[in-house]
C-alpha cells in the first residue's frame, strides 16, 4: 500500500501533539508496518524534514534516568533504525516529540 506524503506529516504531528512517540510508533500509526514497506523511505525523509526545520525535536532516552533527553538528530542513523521497524529497541532508539515540551 502507497502511504501519501502529506498524511504522514499529518498523523505525524497528531501523535506528537500528544505526547513524544517512538519513531517505530509514528511509523506504525503513519501506516508503515514493516522495513520492507515501499513508503518506508518517505516516511523517514518526512520525520527527517520536520527535525531539519524545527518542527520536532530528537529525544532518546537516558539509561540511568530513564527520562526522553534531546539529542543531536542524525539522519544516517534513523535510516539504519528504520531497516529494524519490526524490533525497535526503546531504550536507544529515537523518539519524537514538540520543542515547546523539550
């Protein structure tokens, strides 16, 4: 199934708007269900984007706290995240969420 561009920024933001998201969360509920999905390229280019102009921030979670913190995003890095959706590892991977909740 194609997934349109334009909804994956919108469920995107919808989710975010709530509460910071996995990025393996965002990509489920975009509709992306595995690393072998043909919009799964897209969809990391989108949430690549929405980091670049400020609209989300990367977060990753802290192994002593266990709090999200803000981390430098890499785009690299979610590209090789992304080829594992199916077993996403929340204790490292990257989460997103709004800067107003950073």
């Amino acid at each position: 199934m194609e997934v349109n561009p334009d909804s994956i920024v919108d469920r995107i933001l919808e989710l975010v708007s709530e509460d910071d998201y996995g990025f393996w969360e965002l990509g489920w509920a975009a509709g992306i269900k595995s690393s072998k999905d043909p919009g799964l390229q897209a969809f990391g280019r989108k949430i690549a984007d929405l980091v670049r102009s400020g609209v989300l921030i990367s977060k990753r979670r802290n192994p002593v706290s266990e709090m999200l913190e803000v981390v430098p995003f890499n785009e690299d890095e979610l590209t090789m995240q992304l080829l594992r959706l199916e077993r996403p590892s929340p204790g490292s991977d990257y989460w997103f969420g709004l800067p107003d909740r950073a």
